[in-house]
C-alpha cells in the first residue's frame, strides 16, 4: 500500500521546503548543518512512509516514533541555523510551524494506535 494522505502530503511539503532552503544554504558555503537538517526533514515524511506498510500496531508507533524523533532533531537544526544567522526570522518561524504540525499529527497517530491497543 502506498502512503497518501495530508501525513504524507505535510511532510512532503515539508522535505521539499527545507530542500529548497539547504541548496541556498549550499550557495553560502554552509554544508555541514544543511546535511543534517535535510537528513531529519526528509526522515520524518520516509519513515512514516514506513509506518503506512507497518507489520503490526507495535511497528506502526516504533516507526512513527523515528519520525517523532526526527521531527524533534530538525527543530534544533532550525533554530541552530537561526540563531547562527544563516536562516531569517521569517523563513525559520515559516517551518518551525510546519514541522510543529507534523510533529503533533504524528503524536496524535501515536496515542491514537495505543489506545486502541488498551481496548483490545
């Protein structure tokens, strides 16, 4: 089954946006923390393109949680590259609230499964 929905649409969105960011980024001779902002920005949308074909409700939340976890790594890439001046105030609050949301509708999907599971 292939992933689809707002989830995959969001984070999509989302890896293409920091993508675009990281080649200007690139152009300021700026390597190290682009490589890493874009390796968590895009992990946050692949792994939960894993939880999607997930084996169990177990593996769903153990997926979903990489992404909980990158989604949480690239809000401190973000205000590094802020803070260090390489990003403006506009673009960093622009997808810092992007990552935000896709970080609370992954919790959400989380705590979702998991009460599920207490029903069962």
């Amino acid at each position: 089954m292939r992933a689809q929905g707002i989830l995959y649409d969001k984070s999509k969105a989302f890896a293409l946006d920091v993508i675009a960011m990281c080649n200007e980024l690139r152009d300021k001779n700026e390597f190290v923390m682009s490589k890493q902002i874009l390796r968590s920005a895009t992990s946050i949308g692949a792994n939960y393109c894993e939880a999607v074909c997930a084996e169990s409700p177990q593996d769903f939340i153990h997926k979903v949680s990489i992404s909980l976890k990158e989604a949480n790594e690239t809000y401190f890439w973000l205000d590094l590259l802020h803070d260090s001046k390489y990003i403006d105030e506009k673009r960093h609050d622009r997808l810092r609230s992007q990552v935000e949301e896709l970080f609370k509708m992954l919790n959400s999907s989380v705590i979702t499964v998991k009460q599920r599971l207490k029903k069962e």
